[in-house]
C-alpha cells in the first residue's frame, strides 16, 4: 500500500516537471505576446529596425505619466540628450565650421520643437495609437507624443548601455527630416 503510494506520488511528480519543462522549452507558450499592447510593441520594434533585449524598457517609454508611476518622464528627458548629442555629432562631423547659432538652430528644430519634429517624427511611427495615458489624457496631444518618441531613445540607450547606438536609431528614423532642416 505504501510502495503504491509512492509510486502515483512519483508519476505526479514527473508529470508535473515534465509540463514546467515543456513550458520552458516552448516560447510560444510563455513570451508570445498576448495583450494588444505587447503586439503593437512588437510591431514599433520591427518598425524601428530595433529589438529590445529588455522590451519592459519600450513598455514603460510608451507608457505615459497619467497612467502609471512607472512612466516615461525620465526616459524621455534621456532621449531628448540622445538626440542633441547625435544631432550635433552628425552636423559637426560634416562641417567642423559650423557656427554655433546654426547647429543650436538645428539642434531645436530637431529636437526640442515639439510640434513639427518629434511629434510630427513620433505620429508617423503611429506611436499615439500605442501609448498608454488615463482615460482623460489625450493620447494624440504634441507633447504626448513628443515625450513617448524622445523616451523610446532614452530607452533604447539603457538598453545597450550605449549613446551611440540609441542615437543611430534615431538618425535612421529621422534621416529625411534632418536633411530638410539643414538645408533651411
Ligand atoms: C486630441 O489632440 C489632437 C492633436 O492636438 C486633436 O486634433 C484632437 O482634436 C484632440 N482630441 C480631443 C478629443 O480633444
């Protein structure tokens, strides 16, 4: 009686370690994305050409103050130095005579001009559609979408630990733009 026990206790046993196995070695079962939120965020990093290692950091950058204390404030005053710093890399890297007014021209066109460039950058990424904000919030709002676009670099850059590589995205996403203010 007590070997038949132990033996129904030990099939459970393997059973039961066989599933958690199971649900381990197919990732489907456990990181697919589920929620909208997740598929849309697996959508804007196709977009973005960028993968995240940690994708918690993309959530809480498309994650907008009215809705969590866990949001993209921070991420997002990083992100706007991201784009200063690759802004004026890129400019003084083509022309070291540049005068200061003019890359400081750019460098606010670029970067700090909420409705023509990174809200304009961010609406075409569809990222209004994604952010999370309170109900009363509007999600189409500039400076809504400003701060979720600024906050994806700021995030991208703790990612990989890495300036640079949060910079290039953005140059890739805003090559054209860019092209246009220096020309003005
Ligand atoms: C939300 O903001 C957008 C952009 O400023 C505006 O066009 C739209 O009318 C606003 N929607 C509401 C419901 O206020």
């Amino acid at each position: 009686m007590c070997h038949l026990r132990q033996f129904i206790c030990s099939i459970l046993l393997a059973f039961a370690l066989y599933s958690s196995l199971q649900a381990q070695a197919n990732p489907s079962f456990s990181t697919r994305p589920t929620s909208p939120f997740s598929i849309a965020l697996e959508t804007l990093q196709n977009q973005i050409q960028y993968t995240f290692q940690d994708v918690e950091l993309l959530r809480r950058a498309l994650t907008h103050a009215s809705y969590s204390g866990e949001n993209n404030r921070a991420l997002s005053v990083l992100g706007e130095k991201v784009i200063e710093g690759s802004v004026s890399l890129q400019l003084l890297s083509k022309d070291i005579d540049m005068s200061p007014k003019d890359l400081n021209r750019v460098i606010v066109e670029l970067s700090s001009n909420v409705v023509t460039s990174c809200a304009a950058d961010g609406g075409r990424l569809g990222l209004q559609k994604i952010i999370r904000v309170s109900r009363k919030t509007n999600s189409s709002a500039p400076a809504v979408v400003c701060g979720a676009f600024r906050a994806m670099f700021g995030a991208i850059a703790i990612d990989k630990s890495s300036l640079d590589s949060a910079g290039k995205v953005f140059l890739t996403i805003h090559g054209k733009g860019m092209e246009k203010a220096m020309a003005m």
